[in-house]
C-alpha cells in the first residue's frame, strides 16, 4: 500500500489553484440548487443515458460550466467527466481534470439530500486536488496532495477504528455479508453498525475521511469521476481507497473503470481484505 511521493513543485501548484477551484465549485452549485428540491422531485428535466441511468438538465448545466472555468484555471489538463464525451488525449496528459458534475444523480431528482459535485486534478495520475461538495447538506470537503484534509475549512481525520467488531460500514449488503462471513471464517463474529446506503459515493468515501463511518465498500464499476477526488481527501485523512489486493486506486487508465474496492482508515485496511479475502 505505498504511498506515492509528489514533486514539492506539484504540490504547490496544487495548493496555489484550490482556492479559485474552491469558488469554481461553490459556483456550479448555485447553478444546480434552483433545480433541486428537498423531499419533491426536482424540477429539471430528466431524461435517460445509454445504459438507462438518468441524467438532467443541472447535470449538464454543472459540466459545461466546470469545463469552461477549470481549464481557464489549468489549462494544460485534459478533461474526463460523467457527461462529457470521453477523449483518449487524456490518457497521455500529464494533468487531467476529472469531474462528476452531479453524483447521485436520482438522490438529486428524488429530492434526497445526499448529491455532490465531485472535482478532481490529477498529476501523473495521482490526484493533487480533490473537492466533493454537497451543497443541499452545506458540506464542502477538501484537499490537496500533502496538504491535508478539511470539511468547511477544519481539518478531519479517518477513525482510528484497527478491528472489525464495532465499525460504522456501508455499502452493499451483498459486500457487507461476504464480510461478515469471511470474518467468522477466521474465527470472529463482528458486531456491526450498519450505516443506510449513501447515494453518492464521493459522500460516502468523505464521511469516512471525516471520521464519521469507519469501512466502505463499493461493488464493482465504479468510475474515475466518483471517486478521485474523494479518493485525494480520504488519503490527507489518514485513509485509502483500494481493491481487493489492498492496491491503491489507479486513475486516468484508458478504460476508467473500477472492480470491488474498500474506502477505509489505513489501521482498518488489512483486517478488512483480510476478511473479504477469507469469504472467497
């Protein structure tokens, strides 16, 4: 589980372009917020990608919006959103922006609280600057590489959580009981908390950098632009996001999507790809 070692000078870039990315951010979400509300159906026009998920009209208003402002704040970097036809030029760019303009897209429409705006910059492909924001719940979570990990400017930190027995967890049942068992394969029987599924993965990889969900698992086919930016905050925080081989998330590969991976403390990793591994 090595960490990778950024440039100082990339670092600093890093940390010298958050505070326009930050306004950027805050920007696009009072773009979407007039089509959200709370309890109701949003008043956006929806309608179906190829594939069947929904998208609406804020999800397309909020990508071209960060499109145009965030290649003005970095314009070397290429561009690999939800909602944007992929281009392969992205593949050998040294810095990419990678973008979900509304994650929980059917939370959003559904008028459920738990919808972000994920944004990351990636250097080499190592995120340098990660924002997941939800603005209906006013929590703005942020980082950048080395510089540590904040919700609505205070520092946060991952749970120091080092077994099983007690955890905060989340995500799919089917991936929480392969836990369970492989846990009792090795001899233990874990009392869990089990946390209500969180409709937009970058909220959910940022609840456990701040402390507040110990373990998260993700089925498999989760995609760059859910989770690198979180990805980038759970790190300054003391985690990591990782598949079954307890390996780090890679991104910008040419085909960015992800098999079963774990969001967790770094103190909690092991004994959960251990149990995961013992399930079979």
């Amino acid at each position: 589980m090595a960490d990778t070692v950024l440039p100082a000078e990339t670092r600093a870039l890093a940390a010298s372009l958050l505070p326009r990315v930050r306004e950027t951010v805050r920007e696009a979400a009072a773009l979407a917020k007039p089509f959200f509300r709370e309890g109701a159906q949003t008043r956006a026009s929806v309608w179906s990608k190829a594939g069947g998920s929904p998208v609406t009209e804020a999800d397309v208003a909020v990508d071209t919006f960060l499109k145009v402002r965030l290649s003005e704040i970095e314009p070397r970097a290429a561009w690999l959103s939800e909602e944007t036809t992929d281009d392969p030029v992205r593949i050998d760019s040294e810095w990419v922006w990678i973008v979900d303009p509304i994650d929980g897209t059917r939370a959003f429409l559904s008028g459920h609280r738990d919808w972000s705006i994920a944004v990351a910059l990636l250097a080499k492909g190592e995120p340098v600057i990660g924002i997941v924001y939800g603005p209906a719940l006013g929590a703005f979570y942020e980082a950048t590489a080395g510089g540590g990990a904040s919700l609505n400017g205070s520092p946060i930190r991952a749970s120091d959580a080092t077994e099983l027995n007690g955890i905060r967890i989340t995500g799919p049942k089917p991936l929480q009981d392969r836990l369970v068992r492989g846990a009792m394969r090795l001899g233990n029987r874990p009392e869990l908390t089990r946390i209500e599924r969180i409709p937009s993965l970058a909220l959910r990889v940022a609840r456990i950098a701040e402390g507040v969900i110990d373990l998260g698992l993700i089925s498999a086919d989760s995609r760059d632009w859910d989770l690198a930016g979180a990805d980038l905050i759970l790190r300054e925080a003391g985690g990591m996001v990782c598949d079954l081989n307890g390996e780090p998330a890679r991104y910008n590969r040419p085909e960015p999507r992800h098999g079963e991976l774990i969001s967790a403390p770094l103190s909690l990793c092991e004994p959960a790809l251990a149990a995961l591994r013992a399930a079979g």
